[in-house]
C-alpha cells in the first residue's frame, strides 16, 4: 500500500481524538514505516485536523508534511477519504461485537432467506465482519458482506456490479442494482449512517447498535431529508456571490474542485470568493454579509453540514452544480463525494455549451420561494462583458468598501493626551443623580 522512498524516513501519527491511547506499532504498521525509509523510522505525533472544519475523520495530512513526514499513521475513527500524496495506515481500534446476538438480529429483521442485502459496518467493527459471515452466510446466499477499500490496495473483486464508495468494497449481483438490496449496518447512529442513508435513498436501511444490542428498521425520512437539500439548490440557484469554503487540505482532488466550482459559477454569470477560517461557526460566516450562499468542500461525512443556525445556506458541491450546471441533472443517487463531480468521472457531466462570455442560466421560477431568476423572461438580464455601460462618477472600490466596514477601538495615543487631575464624579443612579433636579 505504499511506496519506498528515499531520505529520513520520517512517520507520522495523526491522532483523530486528543485522548486516544496509542497502541504499541503493530506488524502492518512496521511494513508501512519499513516502506517509508530505508533506516529505522523517526515517529512525530500531530493532532489530526489542521482544517477542524474537516473533521477528525480526515487524515491531516498537511500537518505531517510540515514534518517532512513520508508516511502518516492515523488512529480512530476515518472517513477513508484518499490522500493527495502521502501512504496512509488506518488503525481503528477494535470494538467489542457480539457477533451472535448481531446475527439474530439480523434474522428478526429479514426473516427472508432469500433476501438480498448488503451488510455494512462502522470502521471499528470490521474486524468482525468474517465472523458474521460465517454465521450468516450459509443460510442468506444472496447477502453480500463489504470490506475496507483503501485508495491504491489493489482489488480483488472484479465484474460489472462491483462498488467502491466511501471506503467500502461489495460486489452487488450484475443482474441487479443496488436499488434492490436492502442495507444492514453494524454502528450506532451518526454521520456515517446519514451519509449511507441520503447517497443511496432507495434502499432500505436497518442497523444494529453492539452497544445497546437492539437492531432495528431505519426510520429516515429520506424524502424529507431530500426536500430540504432540494430547497437548497434553489436558493443557490437564486445567489449572486458563492462563498466556496475550504474544508479540507488533505483529501486528493480539492484542488480540481476548487477550480471546477469557481469555472461553474464563473459559466452561470455569478461572483465567488475562497475562504479557508478553520472550525466553521454561525458567528464566523456572518461576517460576510455580502454571500449569499456558501458551498463547502469537504470530505463526504461533514460535507452535509445542517445550516439551520447559520445566517447564509450552506450547500455541497453537488448542490451547487445542480443549481449552476445545466447538464447536471437530479437522480435517485445523492452525490456527497465532490470527487465525483471533476470531468472523466462517471457522474460528472460534460459542461453545457454556452458562450463566452455566458449568461444567466434559464431556470423556471422557483415553486418554494415564489420569485423569478435572472435569465427569465421578465428577470432582470445580466449584461455581457462587451456591453457598454456608464460608470459612476464616485468611486466604488473594494477598498473603499471594506474600509466602510471596519472599526477601530480604543487606541492608546502615548504622549497625545493632556494630563487632567481626577475631580469628583456625579453621584446616584442613572434615573436620578444628586445633581439633578428631581422632576
């Protein structure tokens, strides 16, 4: 999984929690810093997310560069999202799963032999998966368990129903879709299941939970939940200036979204603007009065960020290529992975052909916000940049804007202020000091 390389031979731990307990270097763990240098290793450890806004499920990879690492160890829980340079080794760490109290679970929820299901799980129960396997599969033939995937393994499963996606590795049946399994995962609640839940909506979910042991049927409303992601795409459909934010340095391909964003907005007539600012908050996007939606770039399990708090919308990338691209369309699968999107992909569509430079993309009004949209008949039109236009006689500058918005505090002005002596203050409350005549 990863390739020798010359020079100090440098290693880097990078812990996804501050209080996880680092357990001794393992086997693949001594082949992976075997694999780094030639001489022995020397091992920094650096807190994982140097963009918090990322996630601790991301491997900082920029913070082992700073180090000159030439491999990165990380511990706890990952996203699996592929790095842009550095070999990774995950150590998860290994619940506890009884496994078989999961397997009878699994047989109140799908009494059916025959049925056809995919058996997910958190990354810290994968080590179990085998011996589920092992339980289930003689009496379900149709039940296909998944396996980790890193990015560079080669793969053993080969044929047209193979999927790869968010770490995990299955082959479904080639003569069905995914659409027709239903999905079992072996976790408790959280983004990890939402992310499963909302990319494949026409799946039916179950899950058990190893820490209550109880498993049940997944109660989503997906619809709903879609609803709600289809109000944002109307509202970044209706913005003037995109707010990309920048959720992480680390996961391979930012780069080329980064640009194929600004080159989409740039396509639909409508101004952006690159922010990096870390921990993303309420108080923090505010700031920006003048965005009027914000797309965030991140890894798939924080890129569904719930902007009910914040002051602007806050969409994914494929959000915003629903509302900008002409040649995107909406399907039953939910992109949450911005790799996806970059041309040569299978789901990026070619770029409407429009002219240069283009204008504003023909939209029907919008149903939920009951306003019409620049391009359509009776919208105000947005002019070329080889239309002639008057300019204002007082200067508009960016500059001279922001000026407007800044604000200075107290300054200590040494040596400027004349020294007074102390005198005796006014005396009382506010609603009636001693010097004022009572009324």
């Amino acid at each position: 999984g990863c390739q020798a390389r010359g020079g100090s031979g440098e290693v880097a731990q990078s812990d996804a929690e501050p209080a996880v307990t680092v357990p001794r270097v393992g086997a693949e763990e001594s082949s992976l810093l075997r694999c780094a240098a030639r001489g022995p290793p020397q091992v920094a450890v650096s807190p994982a997310d140097t963009l918090p806004s990322s996630g601790s499920c991301c491997v900082d990879e920029v913070a082992a560069e700073h180090v000159g690492a030439e491999a990165v160890v990380h511990y706890g829980p990952a996203c699996l999202s592929p790095c842009r340079k550095l070999p990774v080794l995950h150590v998860f760490g290994r619940q506890p799963l009884d496994t078989e109290r999961c397997a009878g679970a699994f047989r109140e929820l799908y009494p059916d032999p025959q049925s056809h299901v995919v058996v997910l799980s958190d990354v810290v129960y994968a080590h179990a998966l085998g011996e589920l396997e092992q339980l289930l599969g003689p009496e379900y033939p149709h039940v296909v368990f998944s396996r980790l995937a890193s990015d560079g393994a080669p793969d053993c499963l080969q044929g047209p129903g193979l999927v790869r996606q968010f770490g995990r590795l299955f082959a479904v049946a080639a003569r069905r879709g995914l659409q027709d399994y239903a999905v079992f995962y072996v976790g408790a609640e959280g983004l990890a299941l939402t992310n499963f839940m909302l990319s494949w909506n026409r799946c039916p979910f179950s899950s058990f939970d190893p820490a209550t042991g109880c498993g049940r049927h997944e109660s989503l409303d997906a619809n709903r939940a879609l609803l709600r992601r289809l109000y944002l795409v109307e509202r970044a459909r209706d913005a003037r200036v995109v707010g990309i934010l920048v959720g992480t340095l680390g996961v391979a391909g930012y780069l080329s979204v980064l640009e194929h964003l600004r080159d989409t907005l740039r396509r639909a007539g409508k101004r952006s603007y690159t922010l990096a600012m870390g921990k993303l908050s309420p108080a923090k996007l505010a700031n920006f009065l003048e965005v009027d939606v914000f797309v965030l770039v991140a890894c798939p399990q924080n890129s569904l960020l719930d902007s009910r708090d914040f002051y602007r919308p806050v969409v994914t990338p494929y959000e915003l290529e629903l509302a900008c691209n002409p040649a995107r369309e909406w399907s039953s699968l939910y992109v949450t992975d911005f790799r996806d999107l970059l041309p040569g992909t299978v789901p990026a569509p070619c770029q409407g052909v429009a002219p240069e430079p283009p204008g504003a993309i023909a939209a029907p009004p919008c149903p939920l916000l009951g306003e019409a949209r620049a391009g359509v008949a009776g919208g105000p039109a947005i002019p070329s940049s080889h239309t002639l236009s008057g300019r204002s006689s007082h200067p508009d500058s960016l500059a001279s804007f922001l000026e407007s918005r800044s604000w200075r505090g107290l300054e200590q002005q040494l040596g400027q202020t004349p020294v007074t002596k102390a005198v005796p203050g006014r005396r009382g409350i506010a609603i009636a000091y001693e010097d004022e005549a009572s009324g």
